[in-house]
C-alpha cells in the first residue's frame, strides 16, 4: 500500500509541476547543478530526486540550491513521519478550534455546524436557534470547516429579517453548505494590511518546525488577495511574498501565477519590497506558544491575520501545510538536513491504525 501511495503521489505532483512549467519561462539547470541536486538528496534519502521541481523554482525567483523540496519527496515520504496523519483529520475542524484554542484571539464565532449538530462558541443549540442568530448579520464569513481548502466555499454574507437575498434565506444557506461549516464575524484588519489589498483577509502564513524544546520558523510569507478578489490564496490568484524574520519586512517582490513575472506593487499600488508587517513579532511568538499545544505535528502552516488593533488572529493552522518555495526559496532552509533526516528516522504513520478492533 506504502509503494502504491508513492506512485500514485509521485504521478499526481509530477503532473502538477509539469504544467507550472510549460506556463512559466524556463530557465534550464545546468549538468552541474544537476550533479549538485543528485549529491544532495541521495545522501539524504537514499536516491535520486526529480529535478522539475529545482528547475520551476530556479525559474521563478533566480534562486538556485539544492535545498528545494521536492512535493514528490514531501508527500511521500516525510509529511506523514512528521505529523501523525491519524489525527490529522481530527484537527481539520476548524469548528473544533474554540474547544481546545478557547483563549487565542480568532475571529469571533457566530454558529457551528459539526456533522449537521448545530453549536455556538461552547455549547450545543436547536437549529431553531441558529437561525435566530444568523436571522441579521452584517458582513459575516460561511466557510466549510474541513473540507474547504484554498479559500474554496467561501462567502460573505449579511441577512435582513432571515433573508441572504431576494431569492435566498438563511435556512436555504444552511441547507446549501448541508454540514461542517461555520460562520464567524468578518475580521477588521490592520489599516496597514488593507493597503495591500482592501477587499481580501491578506494573511501570513509562518511556517513552524516542533523539534525537542524548542519551535523553529522557518519562514513567514504574506499573502495578499488581487483587486476586488476576497480571498488571498495563491491556488486562488493572489500572490506571496517573503518576510524578513528578523524585521518583519517584506523581502524584495511577490509571486503570482506560474505564467507571472515577479510583482514589485500590489493591485491596488503599494510598493512591496520594505513593506513593514504590523504586529510581526507577535505573530511568530504566538506560533512558538502555540505549537508546543499541538504534540502530534512537527511540521505546521499558521494563517493569521492582523486586526485593526494590531493583534494577531489566528485563522487557521494546517497540519499538511503547502510549501512556499517560491517565494521564500527552500522550505526548510539550513535546517533542510536536520529535518529530513528527523523525518525519516520517525515511522511512517500513513496507514497506522489508532485502536484495535
């Protein structure tokens, strides 16, 4: 079954990388960083690697190294010895989070849906009272909670009375979205975020490595939605750029689609590289303390906001996290060996099973 995965993985993110590269302008390695490359990953898991994922990346950012991550290698063999993927989809919900984050800042909950059981924050309610609650809102969030992924299913709302529109009432939207979803209050950000796109929840996502005692960030990049788009996910046409850790300064330019040249403003004009993140260090902070919550995975993808009073809100943690090698350059950095190799002295838990029976 593990061989069978592998194929099946390997197919899958080869394919993918495959069709980034025919729509990006290819800059081809050279014999000798192949040679590098090969160097590299066969001391470190034993074979060859594909080089397409070296390439797309050298492509995009100028950046050559060894170092990159390759999503073949990543998926199949250390995502899983990293991160115990049993549970895995039992911290998918993201309506779980007020039950065991009940004291980080998020945005604020309005009702749960967990597996067609109605909940507000804490406690168990009637589907009668969901809808008293959501009966008027302004400009809230209904989001799937655990299989919406890359801002998929996403919308904002406001109700009058019961009704979403003249054609559309509450309950229509609560039989639409059927089960395992949630509806929180719209985050307020940061006047310095909304510079760099008004319409969307610009985010960053901080990239975290559990080892021993002690929380790694490996990195941090923001994401930032286009004009008038509402969600700011790279799989949804925004765009990523790299954070300096030490400044909490936007590196240099950002990154869009494959076919994209590298972006020096953001839609709406405002000059990236030294663009200052508001509440940065408070936002790596809060991951090293959070992390330590989550034992059973080493490797996580924090997405936070920043509201308007400058404090950082937590959106959403992932526990199989996307790499953003384009923007930043190598995932995991200098730690790049300690990490893989971490990765593969730990068991494989794909298929393990938690309880017998």
């Amino acid at each position: 079954m593990t061989k069978l995965r592998e194929k099946l993985w390997y197919k899958e993110d080869v394919n993918t990388i495959k069709k980034k590269l025919q729509q990006c302008d290819v800059t081809p390695l050279s014999q000798e960083q192949k040679k590098e490359i090969n160097a590299f990953w066969k001391k470190l898991i034993g074979k060859d690697v594909p080089f397409y994922w070296h390439e797309y990346f050298y492509s995009r950012n100028g950046v050559f190294s060894p170092r990159y991550v390759p999503t073949c290698v990543y998926h199949s063999q250390l995502i899983y010895r990293l991160n115990l993927r049993p549970l895995t989809m039992a911290y998918t919900d993201k309506c779980s989070y007020d039950n065991y984050l009940p004291d980080v800042h998020r945005p604020e909950t309005i009702i749960r849906n967990i597996n067609g059981y109605f909940f507000d924050e804490r406690k168990p309610i009637t589907k009668t009272e969901a809808l008293e609650r959501c009966k008027n809102l302004d400009d809230v969030v209904i989001k799937p909670s655990m299989i919406g992924m890359w801002g998929t299913g996403v919308r904002i709302i406001s109700s009058d009375n019961g009704r979403v529109s003249e054609t559309e009432t509450v309950e229509d939207l609560f039989n639409t979205f059927k089960e395992n979803y949630i509806i929180q209050k719209k985050v307020v950000q940061h006047p310095e975020m909304s510079r760099l796109n008004p319409t969307s929840l610009n985010t960053l996502r901080v990239l975290s490595f559990h080892h021993g005692d002690e929380v790694f960030v490996l990195y941090a990049v923001v994401r930032i939605g286009r004009k008038d788009r509402m969600v700011d996910n790279e799989t949804a046409g925004g765009i990523n750029a790299d954070i300096c850790l030490e400044d909490g300064r936007i590196q240099d330019c950002a990154y869009g689609t494959p076919a994209e040249k590298r972006i020096q403003t953001t839609d709406v004009g405002t000059a990236l590289k030294g663009f200052e993140i508001p509440a940065f260090a408070e936002v790596l902070s809060t991951v090293k303390q959070l992390h330590k919550r989550l034992p059973y995975f080493n490797l996580i993808g924090w997405d936070f906001g920043v509201d308007s009073t400058g404090k950082p809100v937590l959106i959403e943690f992932n526990r199989c996290p996307d790499l953003s090698q384009t923007a930043h350059g190598p995932a995991f950095g200098d730690m790049t060996e300690e990490i893989v190799k971490f990765a593969l002295s730990q068991k494989d838990t794909f298929n393990i099973r938690l309880w017998n029976g």
